[in-house]
C-alpha cells in the first residue's frame, strides 16, 4: 500500500505493534538518511509484517533529484573520509560494530517484524552483521601495497592502494542487517562513502543502523540510507558519473540489469546474485546424520536463502531410509511467528513467494515427483507455507533448475558420483554445494570437481568474517569478507620512481 503526499507525518509513526516490542524506539526510523540529517520524500510506502500482513510503519519515498543530492553529499564526504588514517577510521567502525551489539534486542525485533524470522535467526544474523564491522575495521589497517624489483635502472617501483570513490550497495529482504554491514563495513574500511538502497520490504534494519551509525560519530554524507523505488534508485545510481563502485546482493536476473546499466560508466561491480545448491551425500555417510544436515541446509531463513540446499542427491541404496529420516527431522519444524521461541520457521516474504512455492511443488507432481511429507494446510496467515519433501525429483522440474527459494525441498537418487558432480554443474547458478561423506578421495573429487565458488564439506555452516563469500557462472561476481573483501572497494596504484639527475654542484 502506498501513502501519497502525506505532510502531516502524525499518521505515520510505528505501529503500536512495533512500538510495543522496542526498548529504544528511537530505532524506528521512517525517513532516509542523507548527509547527516533524516529528510522527507515526496510520499511514504506501507511496510508490513509477512507474519499477519499488518502495517508496522510507513518509510519515505525520495524523488530523484534528492537521490543525486545524497550522491553530492557522499562525494563531498569522501574527500575528507578517504584521507583519514586507517586506524581513525576503525575507530569509527568499532564504535559502530559496539553500539550494534549494545541494540542487538532491538534489531533483532525489528526484523523480525519487517522479515518474519525467527528471533533466534534475527538475533544470529546480527552478530554476524556485527563481525563484519570488526573484521574490515581490523583488515583496513592491513591494506598493503608492495614494493616490486625494478627492471627500469635507478627506479623503485611499488603500489598501494587507493579507494574507489563512492559506493552504491543495494541490499536484499533476506537479509536485511546484514548485507548491510558486510558491505559497508569494507566499503568504509577501504576509505570510501556508501549509499545504502535497503529492499523496500525490509528498509527499517537499514534506516536503525544508519541511527546507530550516526550515534557513532561518523561524519556526515559516509553514510547514506536512499529509501525509494527500487527501479528509480538504481536507475540514478547506475547512470551517476559519480558512483564508482556498485554493489548488489538480489536475483540473477536484477543483477544482470544492473550490469548492462552499470557499463555505461564502466563502474566497479561486484554482485552476489542466486544459487541452486546441491547436498551430495556420500556412500559412506550416517543416513541420519546426513539428512539432519540437508534438513538444516535446505530450511535456513524459511528456504529463502541463497545458500539452501535445492537439490539432495543420496546414493541409491541409503535412498529410502533417507527419506524416512528427512521426513522425520522435517516434522519436527514448528512453523509460526518469528517471536515464539519454539518456532523453527517463519513465514514467506509475500503472498506471491506462497504462490511460486504452490507452483513448483505442482509441477514437481504433476511430472512424477512423490509428495513424501509436508505440503500441510496451514491457517496461520497467507504468508505460511508447511515445509515439503519430494521424493524422486528430475532435472525436467522447476524445483530442480530453479533458486525456489521457499521450503521445498527436493530429493533424487543416485549411483554414480561423476554423474551426480555432472549434474551438480549443468546449471547457471554456482554459488555454494554441500557434501557429506569421510571418504577423502570422494570429497576430493567432490571438491575439485564441483563448479561452485564455496563448497562445505561436512558443516552447513559455511560463512562468516573471514571467508570470502561469492560464486561462479551467474552466481556473482567478486567475493564479500575476507580479505578479499576490501578488493570491490578498492582499487591498485602503481608508482615508478626515478632517480633524477644530480643537482649542479652535488
């Protein structure tokens, strides 16, 4: 729902449903952050909780001539930002990443509210939003360059780094804390200025750390929140002179976009776009254990996870017995609102992430797929989706080649491990896999042979600060954390000093 032209902003505050679970409301924010200062757009659009649909606060609408203004103020920040020493800037970061942790309750709720995670997922991925922050506060101070062995006679030849410029990073729903700081924090790090375009369905955890940022010290115009259209904003960005770098974390297909519209200015870009995951269980590995693991793997953040296991290939022989111990570990999900602590899953973003999750579990039946447990009515709300197996899965099957995104999980049989890495690879998408076995020549083979920029060997858990992030194929370009992480934001100075000639009379 759209709210236009509204001057009277009485009507607009938080809910009394977000009001009532906030310690410091001064969290809530309904307006962009631009140059220090919390300014109004032209209308404000209605953000809902998927939980039960209801409004929980309005957030501003910018038009496009404040969009380029905030592209002023970023431009004229970096100029002082870039110049700061390494260790004044992780200064400000580390009172960023403490005063986060300090409200860690409070982001929490807040997104549970705006995504419908679990509290237990929401307060998780605020640490992990935090870790970033004091890893590229820390990594900024080990920005080296090198010094290289001349092959030009009485010259010294070495790099260094310098930062980008202005950096445009647009954020997914998913995850809304933090893609947030694993971009921003090596953006801010590397020395540059950042505009941040959270999704118009979860701008509030964005808008509540451009608050705490603020609160940190960190001047004005280094961070900027844009909240507006998301074709309006990119397009802005993406034509601006200006930004020199552009981040994104969204669909293959919005990334592709984004490309062809960022080539224009030829911007540095890097992108962490879809994925379409396998778990390969191997001969040798606990049938139990290893669907706990697929079970855990394919219904992180309700299914909708780039990192979720979309396609479950189990050697032929354990195949029954898997599904009997998948199902099993599946019934055991408690599906319901984030905030109740036995809850295990969520709801689905919107309505039409239900309907697509109706559709590629038709389909799957409709072309020989079994329905082995799940598929549930729920009458908890239109946003709830039951989790559900599906034996005999094929290629043929939009479950199979598609990112489904929602709780479907999708398994097949299999008697040949070249065959299931061939497979595996016959995609566009190469983002992560997971393989579970203890043969080390089969994990090996597993390891090289998959096409995948992130392979997970016996841990579902797989990322964190100090791994880089990112895929292959059109899964993404460049990796985030890491040390790797400050290369998107920046870029390598060459410098050739030579000897001049002696000043008459030395």
């Amino acid at each position: 729902m759209n709210v236009a032209n509204h001057r009277d902003h009485s009507e607009l505050k938080p809910s009394h449903a977000m009001m009532a679970v906030m310690d410091d409301i001064r969290l809530v924010r309904s307006l962009a952050y631009v140059n220090g200062k919390w300014i109004t757009g032209e209308r404000f659009l209605a953000v809902e909780n998927p939980s039960n649909n209801d409004v929980i606060g309005y957030v501003t609408q910018l038009n496009q001539a404040q969009i380029s203004e905030a592209i002023d103020a970023a431009e004229q920040a970096f100029q002082s930002w870039r110049t700061l020493q390494a260790d004044e800037r992780a200064d400000y970061l580390l009172r960023w990443h403490d005063l986060i942790l300090t409200a860690r309750e409070d982001l929490a709720r807040l997104m549970v509210m705006e995504q419908g995670k679990t509290i237990a997922e929401a307060r998780g991925e605020v640490d992990y939003g935090a870790s970033f922050i004091r890893w590229f506060a820390e990594e900024g101070r080990r920005s080296y360059g090198e010094t290289i062995p001349s092959h030009i006679p009485d010259a010294q030849l070495l790099t260094f780094r310098e930062p980008v410029g202005v950096a445009a990073l647009i954020t997914p729903w998913n995850f809304p804390n933090a893609m947030v700081t694993r971009k921003a924090a090596a953006a801010l790090a590397a020395g540059c200025t950042v505009l941040i375009k959270p999704a118009s369905e979860t701008p509030f955890s964005a808008l509540a750390l451009a608050e705490l940022a603020e609160r940190a010290g960190i001047p004005a115009g280094v961070v900027n929140v844009i909240t507006g259209s998301g074709a309006l904003v990119s397009e802005v960005l993406c034509q601006s002179e200006t930004v020199k770098a552009l981040s994104f974390t969204g669909s293959t297909r919005v990334g592709k976009h984004l490309l062809r519209s960022a080539a224009a200015t030829v911007k540095k870009c890097s992108m962490e776009l879809g994925g379409n995951a396998p778990f390969i269980m191997l001969e040798d590995m606990d049938v139990s254990a290893a669907a706990k693991a697929a079970v855990a793997a394919k219904f992180q953040t309700s299914g909708q996870d780039c990192l979720a296991a979309n396609r479950i290939f189990v050697p032929r022989q354990s195949y029954a017995l898997f599904l009997e111990a998948f199902a099993a570990q599946m019934r055991q999900l408690e599906v319901g609102d984030g905030f109740d602590p036995s809850v295990s899953l969520g709801p689905l973003i919107n309505r039409a992430a239900v309907s697509k999750a109706h559709a590629l579990v038709q389909d799957a039946l409709a072309k020989g797929a079994r329905l082995i447990a799940g598929y549930d009515e729920l009458h908890l709300g239109p946003n709830f989706f039951a989790p559900t197996l599906l034996a005999d899965v094929t290629p043929a099957m939009d479950v199979y080649r598609e990112e489904n995104f929602c709780p479907v999980a999708g398994v097949l049989p299999y008697d040949d491990l070249a065959e299931v890495i061939r497979m595996s690879n016959a995609t566009e998408y190469g983002l992560a896999a997971y393989v579970y076995g203890h043969d080390i020549r089969r994990i090996w083979q597993c390891l090289r042979g998959l096409e995948f920029g992130m392979v997970s060997v016996n841990s579902v858990k797989m990322t964190g600060h100090p791994i880089p992030f990112g895929g292959v194929k059109q899964s993404g370009l460049g990796r985030e954390g890491s040390r790797y992480g400050l290369d998107e934001f920046s870029e390598i100075k060459y410098g050739c000093l030579g000897a001049l000639p002696a000043a008459h009379g030395e």
